[in-house]
C-alpha cells in the first residue's frame, strides 16, 4: 500500500496524533541540547556589536556630507530597531541544514526510510522543525530579552495590540514559508548528485534579498518592488516592517494574504517535487 494511500484511509485525527508523537519526542531531544541553544544565541549576538558601530559610521559620515539624518526613511534607532528585529524574524524563518539534509538523503539513500514507513517525509520534517523552533525560543528567551532591554531607546514606540497580533502571525507564517522555501530547495538533490555549491549561492542570496542585511526600502525603487514580490522578503524583512510600523492598514492586510499564499504556495510545491522526484529515485545506499 502506498503511503498516499495509506493516510487516505486513516482518518485525520490518527495523523495529528501520529505527527504530535513526532513533535513531543523531537521537542524533548532537541531540549538536552538547550545549553548549546543558549550559548550560541548569546554568541550570535557579538556581530550585532559590529553592525551597530558600523550603521552609526554610516549615519554620522552621511550627516557630515549631505546633511541627511535618515535613510529611505529610516533614522539611526529606526535602522538599528530594524537589524534587532531581524533577528527575530530569522529565529523562525531559518532552517539551517534543512536543505542540505534533505538533499544528503535523497543521495545516500537514506530516503528510503520514510518509504518503507507510514511517514510523510514533510510532515515529519515540518514536526521536527517546529520542535527545534520551540526548543530554540524557550532557551533564548532570556539572552534576547537582555538584549531588547538593553536596546529599547532604539525604539521609539511599542506596537498597538492589532499591529502586535499582526506581527506575531508574521512570523509564524515567516516559520512555513522559510521551511517550504529550504524543502523545495532540497529537492533539487533529486536531479543533481551534488548540490553543496548551489544551495551555498542560493542562501548566501537569500541572505541579502530576504532583508536581512538592511532594509529592501534601501534599494532603488524598481528593485525594491522585485524584492517585495519575492517570498524572501517574508523571511526577514516583512515581519520587522510591520512592528515597525512602516506596513499598516490596507498594506498590512494585503500582506498578510500575500505571505499565507506563498506559504500554501510553497508547501505545495514542495511536495509536488517531492512527488515527481520519487519516480526517478533509486534508493541506493542507505
């Protein structure tokens, strides 16, 4: 019996509770890990210090010659509020090794182990993920609420209770449309042996088109409207905006829409691909 199949004929509260199992048991491996999560979110931290000094350089040089206090709109604590929340917003978008995990299965037949099991590789993975994100938040709650602390003067007002919902379904929605973006991009580990370099220049691009390193505001105008027609910019960019502020009303509805259809979006093509792929994979090795 397929596996198609076989999650037909089971009725859907046997297949949350199957996936929940996965979620519970994930969420307590990824636990004894809490100290790693706790150390290397404080170490993350050290290269803000840099980008901190770095944007106040800029600020103070652009002053000095044009007499410009802002940038696109964004003064000096706008700008640093805005790389604050970015961490945020890539503390859920983030899946690092998703992608190349996938594509390490698929070549050395580790695949096959889903195959002969009644589990959906995606949903499994989505389980596994969603309990490494909820380990990962509970353990770095406190590093990054010192650091939001310490920090708060670089923000100006705290969000409404309709901007702060709006901004709290960003970033879960950033959370399905950052897994979706790395499955897809593990699949291609069907059609190509090694995929290292390739997933290396997709993610070092997404480094730059999601928002992450400044604000998509900063860019001309053309390519800042490509950029915010990408899924990208929900992963970084689009969640910080909208607790900044700077996406209300109208906008802010229309893009909450936007980021739910690319998350659909990309759940179905990821297994889409996942579908086509395994009529070619041979399940070697393993």
């Amino acid at each position: 019996m397929s596996i198609v199949a076989d999650s037909a004929l089971r009725p859907p509260s046997s297949i949350l509770r199957k996936y929940g199992r996965i979620f519970r048991v994930s969420l307590i491996e990824r636990l004894h890990y809490r100290g790693d999560f706790f150390f290397s979110t404080i170490l993350r931290f050290l290269p803000m210090l840099t980008t901190i000094l770095l944007w106040r350089a800029v600020y103070i040089g652009a002053e000095s010659t044009t007499g410009a206090t802002s940038l696109a709109g964004y003064g000096y604590s706008d700008m640093v509020a805005y790389l604050l929340l970015v961490h945020i917003s890539r503390m859920f978008s983030s899946m690092p090794g998703l992608a190349g995990g996938i594509a390490r299965d698929i070549r050395d037949g580790s695949l096959k182990k889903y195959l002969i099991q009644p589990l959906d590789m995606v949903g499994y993975l989505l389980a596994y993920r969603t309990a490494h994100k909820v380990a990962y938040i509970v353990t770095s709650f406190l590093p990054y609420a010192a650091l939001f602390t310490a920090c708060w003067t670089y923000f100006e007002h705290f969000p409404d209770a309709p901007t702060l919902a709006a901004y709290i379904l960003s970033l879960l929605l950033a959370f399905l449309v950052g897994f979706h973006f790395e499955a897809c991009v593990g699949m291609v580990g069907f059609w190509l042996l090694e995929v290292s370099s390739l997933l290396y220049v997709i993610m070092t691009l997404n480094y730059f088109v999601s928002g992450h390193m400044f604000p998509i505001d900063l860019l001309p105008p053309v390519w800042a409207t490509v950029l915010k027609a990408l899924p990208t910019q929900y992963m970084a960019y689009f969640p910080a905006a909208v607790f900044l502020g700077r996406i209300q009303g109208s906008d802010l509805v229309w893009g909450l829409v936007a980021e739910a259809g690319w998350a659909l979006a990309l759940m179905l093509l990821a297994r889409m691909l996942y579908r086509i792929g395994l009529r070619r994979y041979s399940a070697f090795g393993g």
